[in-house]
C-alpha cells in the first residue's frame, strides 16, 4: 500500500474523484499489525471503488490533525474533497468492521 508522504500530497489525494480510503496506522501498534494481516485481501476485493493510503502519525502529525485523527488505527474515507466515512479512534478492529466500514463508504458515494 502507498503511504502519504506529505500534507500536500494528502489534500491532492482526498479532492480525487474517486473515493480515497486512508489507513492511519504505525508499525509499533499491535492492532494495526493485527489488521495488517487481512488488509491486502480487502484492498484487493475493493480496489475499483477505493484508492488506499497509510498514513504514519509518527511522520505525518499535519495530515493526523487535519484529518481529525488522535488514535490508531483509524479509517478515512474522502470522496471530492469531503469525508464520505469515517472509523476514528483507537479501539482494535476485525475483519467484519472494516469490511462493514467500507461498505458504509461504498454506499455513502
């Protein structure tokens, strides 16, 4: 999965047409290695509705406050500029939650 790399590449990503899911994830988080386990098969099923991002708050403080995330994992979904979803916080998510998550995205387009 690509990574967002800078603020500005984050408010090029989420004004595209379509929908851009952001992962906000770190490699010291259990629950975000724990949903690392399954996310490549979601990205793969779900690849012609969603562009994937990860986002590091460890770098990328400035995209993390602009999205509005304070705890990880988290999930964003911005469609033209606007958030169209959203999964915030910090609790650990299953496979079903973010299938269900992008699903609620899928519709919210």
């Amino acid at each position: 999965m690509n990574s967002i790399q800078s603020k500005e590449q984050y408010l090029e990503l989420i004004a595209n047409k379509k929908a851009t899911v952001l992962f906000f994830s770190a490699d010291w988080c259990p629950d975000c290695k724990f949903i690392d386990g399954f996310f490549d098969e979601i990205m793969e099923k779900n690849k012609d509705d969603f562009d994937f991002y990860k986002v590091n708050p460890d770098s990328q403080q400035e995209v993390c406050e602009a999205a509005n995330v304070m705890g990880i994992p988290s999930f964003v979904t911005y469609q033209n500029g606007s958030v169209i979803a959203e999964m915030v916080g910090n609790d650990s998510r299953t496979k079903e939650e973010v299938e269900n998550y992008l699903a609620r995205s899928k519709a919210a387009k």
